[in-house]
C-alpha cells in the first residue's frame, strides 16, 4: 500500500510540474505578444512625433531663410547707397 501511496504523490507532483510549466509557456507567450504589440504601438508615436518636429522645423527654417534675405537684401541697398555717397563727394 505504501507503493501504491508513493507512486500516487509522484504522478500527481508530476502531472502539477507539468500544468505549471504549460502555464508559464502559455505566460511567456503572451507577455512577449504583448510587449511586441506595445513596442510598435511606441514606434509609430515617435515616428508621428519625428514627422511633427521635421515639419515645424522646415517650418521654422524657411521663416528664419526670408528673415535673412530680407535683411541682406536691405544691407545691400544700405551698402549701395552709401558706395554711391561716397562716389558722389569724391567728384
């Protein structure tokens, strides 16, 4: 009887052994869908945020360029002005 009784405990601590570790399998798989899921869901915000900052910069960059033309343009007839001053007193 006492075989019996041993033999008993020890399919039944095997066959607990076995559930557990398909369960942690099963926990393993879903936590890696789940965090491949997240990590895309993460990619296309940043790649979104990336577009958003790329364009306002353009944005921004093109402002600052028709600043700066303006004002060479303006320096320029500044300079020329002054260049044809000085040709006039040298007559």
């Amino acid at each position: 009887m006492k075989i019996c009784k041993a033999i008993l405990a020890a399919t039944l601590l095997g066959s607990v052994s076995m559930a557990l570790a398909q369960d942690v399998n099963s926990d393993v798989k879903k936590t890696a869908k789940d965090t491949g899921s997240d990590t895309k869901k993460a990619a296309d915000k940043t790649g979104h945020a990336t577009k958003v900052a790329a364009k306002d910069t353009a944005k921004g960059t093109e402002k600052v360029a028709k600043k700066t033309g303006s004002g060479v343009k303006k320096g320029t007839e500044a300079t020329g002005h002054e260049l044809k001053k000085a040709g006039d007193d040298m007559k």
